[in-house]
C-alpha cells in the first residue's frame, strides 16, 4: 500500500471517529449548556450553540432549594446496593462455579430473574415495602437494587472465575490459606478486571432506575432520575433546572466510567462477554 | 517412625473407584516416584495427601498422626504443581513469600527465606520481575523455591516437569534431584514419565487402575518386574515380548519362527504343552559374530542415534526392536547375527502375565 493511501486510510478513520465521537458527546454537551445558558438563550431560535456567558443559577437554585439531596439519594443507594451486590454476588458465585452449588442449573435460573419485565412486579413490591413499612427509605431502595442486580453480578462474576487456574487456589490452600483468604487474596486479584467492570455496571443500573425509585419514594429519598422529572410541570418546564440536575446526574458516571475505564475494557476483554 | 503412612486408601469419584486400597509406607527423606499410564490414580493419590480431595477409606498419616480431614494448610505439606500456579499478580518475591505470609512469618525471617530460597534456586536476579516475564524453566524455580521456602514435613510435586521442553526437562531433573540431597526432606513426585521415575526416584511405585502393581528401588523394577505390565511400561524402548515355546524336553526354548535359544542355565518351567511370554529389553541384544550368535534376524529398520543403534525385525508376526552397539555392522533389508544376555531376560505366563 502507498503512502498516500495509507494516509487517506487514517483520515477516513479519524473522520469516523469523530463523528462518533460527535454523536455521542453532543447530547452531554447540549445538556451541560443548557444547564448555564440564560432563559432566552434557552429558548432561542435559531439554537444558540455556544452559551454567552456562565451561568451558575441553576446550580444556585438546586443547592439552595435542596434538590441536589437526590444527587446524593442516588449515591447513597446506587453505591451501598453495588457493594452488597458485588460481595454477595461474588461469593455467591465462586460457590457456583467451585462447589457447584445448586447443580448445573441454578446459574440460569437466577440470571432468568433478570429478566422479568420490572413493571410486572412494580406492584407486588409497593405492597411489600408498604407491609414493612420501608417505602422512601434507604434500606427500601438498597434492597430492591440489590436484589435486582444480584442476578447479573452473580452470572457476570461466574463467567470471570471459571476463568481462573483452579491449581492457583489449590496451591494457596496448601501454602496455608483457608477457604476465605483464597477467596480474597487470590480469586479477587485474579477477577480483578471483570469485578470492577461488573460493578461499574451494577452501579449505573442502579443509578439509572426510575420506575421503581418512582413508585417507592415520596419525599425523603427521591433519586435524581425522579428528581428531574419534577421540574417537567404542566404550566411550564424549568429547562435550565432540567440541565443543572441532569449535569449533577451524569457527572458522578462520567467519573466513574473515565476511572474505570481500563477495568471495564480488560473486563470484556476476558471473556464474560463472549458467552 | 515412618514419616508419611498410607493403609488401604481408597477413592471413589461416583461410582468409578479411582485408587483402590493402596497402603505405602515413605520413611523420612526418601524421593519416591508414584508413576503410571493416565488415569492410573497418581494424582489423585497424590492430592489425598496434600488434603485437596477427600479419601473415601482407609488412612493417611503423617509422622504418626492422621492428617485424614485436615484442611490442606493444617498438615504443613508444600505442593509444586504442573502448571506452576504462580500468582500472575505478584512478583517473584512475592509468590515466594506468599505461603510464609499466609504462616505469619515476620518479614525480617520472609526475607531471610526468600533469600535462600532464591540463591539455592538461581533466580534472586529476578526477584522484582512478575511470572509473565520468566521462561518456563524459570517460572518452574520459581513453584519449587515457594515449596521449599517452607520448612514442609513433606513436598509433593505433581507432574513438575512436564510442561517443559525435553533439554529444559533434563537439566531440571538433576537440579530436583540435588535439591532433594541438600534439603533432606521427603518428596513424593508424580510423572506419568518413565524416565524421570528411573532417573529421580530411590523408589518407584508403579501404579495401574488405582492398584499398586509394584514398588521397589528403580533398577529392581527394571530388572525384576513382576509382570508385563511393568516390564513394559519401564523402559524405553519397550520391553519386547515374544511368545515362545519349549524346545521338546531340552533346556532350550523355540522362537515363533522356529529358531531355538538353548543356553539357559536355568530352563524355564512351561506350563504342560503351553507357551510363556518371553521379556528381552532392546539392550538385552548384541551383534554377534561366528559361533556366538543365538539368532539370526533379518533387519527391517535402521535407527541410529548417536550414541546407540535401533534394529528392528519381525519374529512370525510379533515386533521386535534391539538396542545395538553405535558402530554396530547392521543395515536394512540385511540379516544379522545377534546374541542374546539371556540370563537377564525374563519370562511371563501367558495367561496372566506374572513374571514365572
């Protein structure tokens, strides 16, 4: 091949980066400046691109207001349900995978939970945490996405450790370690990636549920997803509160994701995806 | 008192019965080979002891006390595995210290051991490195210097050399072998290779089908096998068997192709009218020259090594291979005169196979 073709080859394939790059940031983009733009830019028509200045009143009205407590609702449940899933689901699925708990068949009975259409159960849940009395609460919320993202962590997880060497642990259980240590300091380094990568994921369901955060909360612990709805009124739209909590909403995830991006591509790359 | 004691073990795996009451005795600082085909229950043997499979029957203690339904750490055995089963995400020191760590050893005595360990080894250049970054032959010291580090009653290795290629596999025998003689400790290793049976055991348990079908030093095995099976699983080339036949009331034995051999002091018993099987080792036969000869063989195949010359010919039907001199005068599609060691050869019943 030419050098000249080589060179075309590498533009061509920029230009499709970028305008995949294009497609994908622009939303984020428009929201963020939507969140700073005045009303009248807001509105503007033709679109007004680039905002004048840097409006933080959006911003000023959630924290003064106290809205952005659903930032912070969603951190709380988001972060506590991904620690219990991960722990559980992990254990839960070394003992799968090593001591075949439940046979050959359980690992599909539980990620066949997954499955079920939310909606179908929406009810039968309300009802639930209103008998226990945990609706609008931490532990209502924690619970519920626990539970709905054990099934994804368990069948992810069991994936990465089938993976590992079964002599690695058999020869650290020789040196002297018991069946937890092992399962600490040498089946979790050894997941490293896949768990990190499962938990990112486990954390953005969670963060991103609306239905059940909808039905279940009232006032004390509504998430940011519910939270941003409310500002669609039926007189009017508080488009630039809209934007400043949707901004507080994805910048935990963009974090999240650009820290964990390198697990979460040696993640797939390990083979859970595969199968 | 014995160090490591096994009475009448047994392991089912379902209904397939994998060692069937095998009992062995290994006093202190013995290098013990278990050896067999696959699927003869070496392993599993050898993993009943270090406590990662449970035994359906019998006993195993360690001087003198049951180790029967001790966790793998609590009977301070140290394993070296086929597959090395170095942590990929520790360094060399570290996958070193690793089991010292695990005992609470203090750092001040971790570096000490791992020092030892690494100089005795030859690998303290690369103490910083990671697995990933090592040969096969320096990940497999690396598996042994994480056995030795710890002061083990008992060190088992489990097909160590296997994943190493044939020159690697040569140097690291004598390196094990040494390393036994400096260290003093009981081994008990696993091949599947008779080579490294012979070459690195003071004894040799031969095992098939979970049985053991005999034990003793490497040469007793080689010299003495008490059955076909272990005549020709020891030995390379293989033992040749040839069915043979009594040469009317003399001392003298017929070949299947009618040939007669009769210069046994001591004529092997026949059973009435039946035959025996005859056990000659390749080596067993030399070029002869004149009246010397016993037989006359018409070569088929020629291969030279070196340092030794295969000949093969065929007796009516049954293959046989000779272990000549380098320089000896044979070529293919010619006969050649061949004596035979007879008073080390041995004979089999035919029926059983038990050595006569």
């Amino acid at each position: 091949m030419t050098r000249g073709a080589k060179g075309w080859r590498l533009a061509a394939r920029l230009a499709c980066a970028l305008a995949v790059a294009t497609l994908f940031l622009f939303p984020i983009y428009w929201l963020a400046a939507i969140s700073i733009k005045t009303p009248e830019e807001i509105f503007a028509y033709p679109p007004v691109w680039i905002p004048s200045g840097f409006r933080l009143d959006g911003y000023v009205t959630l924290f003064r207001d106290g809205d952005a407590w659903a930032v912070w609702n969603s951190l709380v449940t988001a972060g506590i349900s991904t620690v219990l899933a991960m722990v559980i689901g992990f254990i839960a699925a070394y003992s799968i995978v090593r001591y075949r708990t439940g046979g050959d068949h359980l690992a599909i009975w539980i990620i066949s939970q997954r499955m079920i259409p939310p909606i179908c159960v929406a009810f039968p849940i309300f009802l639930l945490f209103v008998s226990l009395r945990i609706v609008d609460t931490y532990t209502g919320l924690v619970m519920l996405y626990t539970a709905f993202n054990l099934p994804y962590v368990i069948w992810m997880m069991r994936g990465f450790i089938q993976e590992i060497p079964l002599e690695l642990e058999q020869s650290a259980l020789v040196d002297g370690l018991s069946r937890w240590a092992v399962l600490w300091k040498v089946v979790l380094p050894m997941s490293r990636a896949g768990f990190f990568a499962t938990a990112v994921f486990t954390f953005i369901f969670a963060w991103n549920d609306f239905l059940f955060a909808l039905i279940l909360t009232r006032s004390d612990v509504i998430t940011y997803p519910v939270q941003v709805t409310g500002y669609f009124g039926s007189q009017s739209t508080f488009w630039s509160k809209i934007g400043a909590m949707s901004m507080l909403g994805v910048l935990p995830m963009i974090f999240v994701v650009g820290t964990m991006q390198r697990f979460i591509v040696r993640g797939f790359s390990m083979g859970a995806v595969k199968g | 008192m014995p160090n490591l004691q096994l009475s009448s073990v047994d392991k089912f795996y379902g209904d397939v019965h994998a060692v069937k009451g095998v009992s062995l005795e290994v006093p202190e600082g013995e290098f013990i080979v278990l050896v067999g085909p696959s699927g003869c229950g070496k392993s599993t043997l050898l993993r009943s002891i270090a406590g990662l499979e449970e035994i359906s029957g019998g006993d195993i203690s360690l001087g003198g006390r049951s180790i029967v339904g001790l966790a793998p750490r609590d009977r301070n055995i140290a394993m070296v595995f086929q597959s090395y089963a170095l942590y990929p995400y520790l360094s060399v020191y570290e996958n070193i210290a690793f089991g010292l760590r695990a005992r609470k050893f203090s750092e001040s005595e971790i570096e000490r051991q791992v020092g030892w360990a690494s100089e005795l080894l030859a690998i303290g250049d690369f103490l910083q490195r990671f697995p990933r970054e090592l040969s096969g032959g320096q990940r497999q010291r690396v598996a042994i210097g994480r056995a030795i580090v710890r002061e083990a009653d008992l060190f088992l290795l489990d097909e160590p050399l296997s994943n190493l290629d044939a020159k690697l596999r040569d140097g690291m025998r004598e390196e094990i072998k040494r390393l036994h003689r400096q260290l003093g400790k009981t081994f008990i290793y696993v091949t599947h290779d008779q080579i490294e049976a012979m070459t690195l055991a003071e004894r040799i348990v031969l095992l098939r089908d979970g049985v053991v079908e005999q034990e003793g030093a490497p040469l007793e095995l080689f010299e003495r096998p008490r059955n076909r099976f272990v005549a020709g699983f020891l030995g390379s080339p293989s033992m040749n068997f040839i069915e043979v036949e009594q040469d009317g009331d003399g001392p003298g034995i017929r070949l299947p192709d009618g040939q007669i051999i009769d210069k046994f002091e001591f004529a092997p018993e026949f059973p009435d009218g039946g035959k025996l099987v005859w056990g000659v080792r390749p080596e067993h036969f030399s070029v002869a020259s004149g009246s010397s000869a016993d037989m006359e063989a018409l070569i088929e195949v020629v291969q030279p090594t070196g340092s030794r010359t295969f000949g093969s010919f065929t007796l009516s039907g049954t293959h046989v291979v000779a272990e000549l001199d380098a320089r000896a005068q044979i070529a293919a599609d010619q006969k050649a005169s061949l004596s035979i060691d007879v008073e080390r050869t041995t004979f089999f019943s035919a029926e059983t196979g038990e050595a006569c």
